[in-house]
C-alpha cells in the first residue's frame, strides 16, 4: 500500500457523488464509473473499475458512518483513471492474506491486485480518502 501526499494530476473533470453509507450504494457507484470510463473512451478499464469500486464502497460502507460517503473517478492521464472512495472514518484499510477457508477479507488484496499495488489511503481531518489507481495495458 502506498500513502498519497498529493492529489493526481487531472486529465478531465473529475466526476464525483455523494451516497449514503449502504451496501446498495455500490450499484450507483459502480454506474458512476462506467459511465466515466465509457464517456472517455476505457472501456477496456470498466470490469475492473467496477470490481475496485465495489470493493472501496463495500468498505465504507462497514464503517458506521451516517453522512454520505464521497465516490470519485478522475482520468490522471489519457490511459490511467483514479477511484477514490471517502468516508468520515479514520480506521485505515488492512491488506491481509485472508486464507481459503475465509468467507471475507479477500477484497483489498484483490484491489492490491488488479491495480499492481497502485492504491493508498489519506488521512484526512474527518476521516479517510482511499484511493486506487488503474491502467490501460501499455499505459504509463
């Protein structure tokens, strides 16, 4: 896991919602990022992006926070995107090896994945920013 100390460079507007802390809001996130993926031409990003999305929802979700949670998808260069998910809990994500015999805790470890390690959290003053970065094959 790395830490973010900068925001990415934007290519395009980023595209932002706030939902609620239920499960059911990784459904209109995982739209969110489809629409924006197949907006700007990544489509090839778009099952990924939806895997990655849900997982970050999912765990803000299970954070027992009652505002909204914020969701954000932002084209740092024209082959690569960032999903970040903000909640207003400052418990920071744990990447484990969750065994086969566990019924969760897989979720992380599959974000570590598709995005090559590419992912990190930010504290923030009322909470956390976690984000994750995912390429085009070939892309920088």
């Amino acid at each position: 896991m790395s830490t973010a100390t900068a925001p990415a460079p934007t290519v395009e507007k980023p595209s932002v919602a706030h939902l609620p802390y239920r499960p059911e809001s990784a459904s209109a996130a995982r739209r969110l990022v489809r629409g924006k993926l197949a907006e700007w031409g990544l489509d090839e990003l778009i099952d990924d992006a939806e895997l990655i999305i849900s997982e970050l929802v999912a765990n803000a979700a299970k954070t027992g926070c009652f505002l909204r949670m914020t969701v954000e998808i932002t084209r740092i260069t024209a082959g690569a995107v960032r999903i970040s998910v903000t909640d207003g809990s400052r418990v920071l994500p744990v990447l484990m090896d969750a065994g086969l015999a566990a019924e969760g805790g897989r979720g992380l470890a599959l974000v570590h994945r598709l995005t090559k390690g590419q992912w990190g959290v930010t504290l923030e003053t009322l909470g956390k920013t976690v984000h994750a970065d995912l390429r085009m094959r070939g892309a920088s």
